[in-house]
C-alpha cells in the first residue's frame, strides 16, 4: 500500500497527470542477500526516522502547519512522541521537467535558499538541531572511527504518510469559495494545543497561564508582504493606546514578529492575552497563545483567488486550523474597511469584551 509522501496542493493534479500523483511513495525494497554480505548501521534506538516531501517550507505557515504539524500528527497516532528523537529527511522530487513540483523547495534556487532558511530557523520547535537536518538527496554517514563497512543506515522505528494530515486536506487554505463546504480539522483542538506545547517544551519556554495582570495586547505588523494585508495597524494601536490609556493593567504593543528570533516571538505570543494580526503565514506566531487568550485576524473581504483569477470572494486563510483551535478563541475582521469608524469602534469594543472573558478565565 503507497502513502502521500507530502502534503497535498491541488494546484498540482491542475498541472498534469505527472504533477497530481507525484506525492504516491513506497519505501524501495532491497535484496537481502546484499544487506546480509555488508550489513547495516543502525541509529540509536530512540531515533524515529520521518521521510516528507516539504508542502512549501519557504513560507512559515506551510512550514509549520504543512510539514511538522503533520509529522507531529503521524507521529503521535503511531505512538511515536513519548522518549524518541525524530529524524527528519526531506525527501526531494524531480518530475519529468526536472524540477521540483510547483511552489516547492525545490522548483528554483530561490525557493530552495528561502527553504534553509526557514528550516534553519524553525527545526528546533521539532527537537531538532539545523546542523543534523538533510535532505535525501544531501544525507550522508559519518562515522567516528574506521571505514565505512556498508551503505545502508536503519533506524529502529519509523512513520511516513502525510497526505491529508495538513491543516487543509486536499483544499487549498481560504482562496476558493468551495475551501468553506466542509472542515477537515474539527475535534482536532487538542491536537492543536499538544503541538504548541510540545514545540514549546523544545525550545524550553515554559507554559504560562494566559496574563491577567497586566493585560497584554499584542499587534503582529507587517506579516505580510502582500497588500492590503501588509499592514503596520498605525491607527489600530494608536486608538487601542488611547482607549486603555488611563488603565495601568493593560499593556499595548506591536511587533515584527519576522525579525526578531523565534525564541523571541514564542515568548511574546505566550505571554499574550490578545494578539491582532492580518491572515496569512505570518499568522503562524499566534499559535503560541496560552489557553483562554483571543486572536483578532484581519481578512481580506476581496482576496478570493481561483484559477489565478480575482473572483472577489473573501478569503479567510487558514480558517480551518484557526478556527478549530479550540483553546483561544478566534474572531475574523475585514481589513479594506478597517478604517471606518465604526469598524474602528467594533475593534476597541471587541477588545473590551474578551479583556472581560479572559478576566474570568481559569486554567
């Protein structure tokens, strides 16, 4: 039985036959005889092995929400998690044209520069150290001592698959009408809120309660680069500011959480009880809230795209993991009319009314 070696974009099976059943894999079976003449090397025993096919590593939420949310997901349904060390290789794919599928690490060496970056900057939330992540087609064996005796390295255990474990199935993220019929993340809130404790526990943050004193609203600006969701919220924090001006126990600040370290933005993002932001990738951070806080997420009500056409539905990306992330509570705001005054007013009074529910939050 093959597995879905990556997760699934449907823009893919659009591009030709080629392209749509590329994510099919099973592991090659070898002879025996040769193994049993050279034998093997085995990693240490807690060692997982994880082979994936990257969904599009450039962008942190396809990163995060693509890759290891999934690897996390089929780990855990094998029972993996508990005294193990994940092993991840990125398996690299070459369709017939050469290249890696479309919106891929490996389509050009633009997207594949952007990849190592990420990975680079990201893997520790896994457990993992930049410096012992390979690809399948850069692994290589390196032994402490002697020659090398065999080319064959076997892991104790190992999981593949990821296919529909992403946090869109084979939808796309919010950009189509037809990505709104149906959720293929519903009851999954406790997996969700697993994930962010086990990233944090990686990179040894601890898990606070969800801050009451003071009260700390946070904006995440600029977290796109796409307009009109690249966005500073000058306005937004300048009105939000006054209105809590005169209250010493709320705290109003703005970050560009991609500039600063990840360390960095998990601990603001815990330590948060709101946080503001503009869909998209950059949204990713948001996931670090504690349990009882609230995110406010501005759309675009005419971002709709199909077919690389404009259709100007709203598109309320990643919707489907935001809203069934069941330990915060998520609200959607539109963003080309954000600056009307009454939108501006249901901002501060949204505001005030999860400041009140949060207030009487328990853990």
């Amino acid at each position: 039985m093959t597995v879905s070696i990556g997760g699934i974009n449907p823009k893919w099976g659009r591009r030709g036959k080629s392209s749509g059943n590329a994510m099919e894999w099973f592991p090659t079976i070898i002879d025996s005889s040769d193994v049993s003449e050279t034998g093997f090397y085995e990693l240490p025993a807690k060692s997982v092995l994880v082979p994936f096919h990257s969904f599009a590593g450039f962008n942190v939420g396809h990163l995060v929400w693509d890759d290891f949310m999934p690897v996390y997901t089929l780990m855990s349904i094998f029972q993996l998690l508990d005294d193990s060390v994940p092993i991840l290789v990125r398996y690299v794919l070459r369709i017939p044209t050469g290249r890696g599928l479309w919106a891929t690490c490996d389509v050009r060496d633009e997207q594949f520069n952007d990849c190592k970056t990420m990975f680079a900057k990201f893997l520790p939330t896994m457990g993992i150290s930049p410096d012992h992540f390979r690809s399948s087609r850069e692994s290589f064996l390196q032994l402490e001592k002697g020659q090398r005796r065999s080319k064959y390295v076997c892991a104790p255990r190992g999981a593949a698959g990821i296919g529909m474990l992403t946090d869109h199935g084979q939808k796309f993220h919010g950009w189509e009408k037809a990505d709104y019929a149906y959720s293929v993340n519903s009851g999954k809130g406790a997996l969700f809120y697993n994930f962010r404790n086990f990233m944090m526990n990686n990179l040894e943050i601890d898990n606070v309660p969800v801050s009451k004193s003071p009260f700390r609203i946070t904006f995440s600006i600029l977290s796109s680069t796409r307009a009109p969701r690249e966005t500073d919220f000058r306005n937004e924090i300048s009105l939000v500011q006054k209105e809590f001006a005169d209250n010493p126990n709320v705290v109003v600040e703005a970050f560009q959480f991609a500039k600063m370290s990840l360390v960095e933005q998990v601990k603001i993002a815990s330590q948060s009880s709101i946080i503001i932001t503009a869909c998209g990738g950059g949204a990713v951070t948001s996931m670090f809230l504690p349990k009882g806080a609230s995110l406010i997420v501005y759309y675009d009500e005419n971002g709709g795209i199909k077919g690389n056409q404009h259709t100007g539905e709203p598109a309320l990306l990643d919707w489907d993991y935001l809203n069934n992330a069941a330990y915060i509570r998520t609200h959607w705001l539109p963003i080309r009319k954000r600056k009307r005054e009454e939108n501006m007013a249901a901002l501060v009074q949204l505001i005030h009314n999860e400041l009140e529910v949060i207030s009487h939050h328990d853990v």
